[in-house]
C-alpha cells in the first residue's frame, strides 16, 4: 500500500533550530539541473564555427526548430524575442519531468513547482502584452471582437495558470504513482517465486520508457506551446477587423457630433 504521508518531497536538510527553513529534494535537484544546463550551455557554445560540425550541429538543429516553432505561434517579429525564453522553458520542463530515469523523484511531480512555472508564465504574458499595446491597448484586445467578452477574458487569464499548473503536475505525478504501484506488485509477485526481485528490474523498462522519457516530452511541449500560443494572442492586438470597425463607429460619432454642433 502507498503511504500517503510519503507522496511529497521528502526534506533533506533543515536550517536552523526551528525547523522552519528547509529544503527538499525537488528544490535541491533543481539546483543540481541548473547548474548541469548552465555547464552544458557553456560548453556546447564554445569554439563555434561557421561551418557547423560534430555537437554544433546538434545544438544549431535545436535552436534552429526552437525559434522556427516560437516563428509558427507568435510570427517571425516576436518569435525571435521570445524562442530563446521558449527554448528555455522546454529544457528545463525534459530535464525536471525525467529525473525518475535515474531513480528520483519528478521534480515536476511537486504541485508547488508547476505552479511556479505557470506563475512565470503568466507574468511574462501580461508584462509582455502589456508593455507590447499599453494598458489601453490590452484592454481593447481583451474585449475583441465585443466589449461582453471582456469578463471572459479576465476569468480565461486567471484560470490559464491554473490549468497549466494542475495538467502538467497531475500527468507526472500519476505517472510516479503507476511506476510505484507497479514496482509494488512486482516485487510481491517475485518474492512468491524466490529472494530476488527480478520482475522489478525486468518489467519496469515499458514503464520508464513511457513515464519518464516520451510522457516528459509531450507535457513540456504541450506547456511550452500554450504558453506561447497565449503569449502570441496577447501580443497579437485587436484583428483588423475590429479595428476597422471601431474606427468606422468613431468617425460616425465625430460626425454626428459635427452636425449637431452646426
């Protein structure tokens, strides 16, 4: 049976007499994966050349479909910006979803670092989409193509974070509970036969395949796509459409108004 007291991120080390500051082991893989991608970027941008070969190439058909997809969701003026925020958001969701290769728990399987994640991203919408048409300008998109869906808008902005948060911890973390489920019944079922558990080690593999390196893959670009494709939206403005026929509504208010002044 799981222990439900035992479904968190264990404590690793605590601070001080009280107890109070502490830091755990998703905390502390985070660590360990930052500095491991810092090393990696600083090593595989090194000696570049012009003619790419060997790792270069790796890295240059990475880059090149990062900002190619960022290109696809937001178009080519603020793919640009924004493939190198994207491409980061996308590794780091591989490296943090795929630590249970190697016997850890998914740093992702912890609600509280998903909800980070979707916290940023939702910053960097609505600093972005802020910054990019003004505070009027948002509001207008907002309320495009009519001013009702304004309340909409606001309560689809809100709930947005909330939705990546909760569909990238629930699919990581029900995937750590199958594996741990299924290690369970495996060693009972081996040690019916004899005092080693062999079909722990033989039947696993599917699982790991499935949970720790292609579910990984789908969820950080299932994340990294609607978070681009909302950052796009927001960027995006009123359609011209809209534009055009809120334009054509104010020439006719000015015009009315002229003749009632005549």
């Amino acid at each position: 049976m799981i222990n439900l007291n035992e479904l968190g991120p264990r404590i690793i080390v605590y601070f001080g007499q009280s107890n109070k500051l502490y830091l755990d082991e998703c905390v502390f893989y985070q660590i360990i994966i930052c500095v491991v991608l810092a090393v990696a970027g600083i090593l595989l941008g090194r000696n570049l050349q012009k003619i790419p070969k060997g790792k270069q190439v790796l890295v240059e058909l990475f880059v090149g479909w990062i900002y190619q997809f960022a290109e696809n969701q937001m178009g080519k003026k603020y793919g640009e910006k924004f493939a190198p925020f994207l491409g980061t958001m996308i590794l780091w969701l591989v490296f943090c979803s795929s630590t249970g290769l190697i016997g850890l728990r998914p740093v992702t399987a912890d609600i509280n670092v998903t909800a980070g994640l979707a916290i940023v991203s939702f910053v960097v919408i609505q600093v972005s989409a802020v910054r990019e048409l003004g505070f009027r300008g948002r509001i207008g998109e907002m309320c495009d193509p009519y001013s009702f869906m304004l309340p909409i808008e606001i309560i689809n902005d809100i709930t947005f974070p909330a939705t990546l948060a909760l569909r990238l911890f629930g699919n990581i973390f029900g995937g750590m509970i199958v594996v741990d489920m299924w290690l369970g019944l495996m060693t009972r079922l081996s040690l019916k036969l004899c005092s080693v558990p062999f079909l722990r080690c033989l039947t696993v593999i599917p699982l790991n395949c499935f949970f720790d390196i292609f579910e990984p893959l789908v969820q950080a670009y299932i994340f990294t796509i609607l978070t681009a494709a909302h950052l796009g939206l927001g960027l995006s403005g009123t359609s011209p459409e809209t534009a055009a026929r809120r334009k054509a509504k104010k020439e006719k208010r000015l015009a009315k108004r002229a003749g009632n002044a005549v």
